[in-house]
C-alpha cells in the first residue's frame, strides 16, 4: 500500500532540501512589511530586498527615516517573530519615491 502525502509536506520537503528555508523565512519580511508595520507605516515605507540578514525598507521621506530609525528594535522584534526565527539583524531605511500605495515624500512636490 502506498502513502499519500499532501502538496503542502512535498513542498516543504523540497524546500528543506533545497536549503531554501531560511531565504523563505527572510522574505517574510519583504512580503509581509505591511501586515507587520501596521497600515499607518505602510503607507509611507515599503520592504524592498534582504542582503546578508539586513532588510531594506524604502521610506517616502526623511521624516519617516528617521521615525522608523527610532522604531527598529521594534521592527526587528516583529519582523523576526513573524519569521519564527532570528532571520534578520538590521533594518536600513532608504529614501525613495513613491511607496506601493502612492505616496510620495515631500522631493517630488512642486512649488
């Protein structure tokens, strides 16, 4: 008689094959920056890329830059504790343009 397995232990036997677990974890961050942050914050920022356990989080201004310096070991904390594990060790806020939502910081305004 053979067993039966479900699509989801296949994957996750793949994946743990693969080493692709960590990277998996670490993408968290990035997919879920929103439900992480909180609306209010996702508006203004957007998770961008993981490189050597830092997360890049672009922000719309350097008022929100410096907001979320103030918050990162919070950050950290949430953003580890949704990945179930210590994934990343920093947070480094880039200025950008617009965020995923359109919001744009006060560079691009005309006078």
């Amino acid at each position: 008689m053979s067993r039966v397995e479900t699509i989801g232990n296949v994957l996750e036997q793949v994946i743990a094959d693969l080493g692709l677990g960590k990277k998996l974890r670490e993408q968290r961050a990035v997919v879920d920056w929103g439900e992480i942050v909180g609306e209010k914050v996702a508006v203004h920022s957007r998770a961008i890329r993981v490189e050597g356990r830092k997360l890049f989080v672009e922000v719309d201004s350097s008022v929100w830059a410096q907001e979320l310096t103030l918050m990162k070991r919070r950050i950290l904390r949430q953003v580890n504790a949704r990945a179930g594990d210590r994934v990343i060790d920093n947070v480094h806020f880039v200025l950008g343009g617009a965020s995923r939502d359109g919001a744009s910081g006060d560079n691009d305004r005309e006078d």
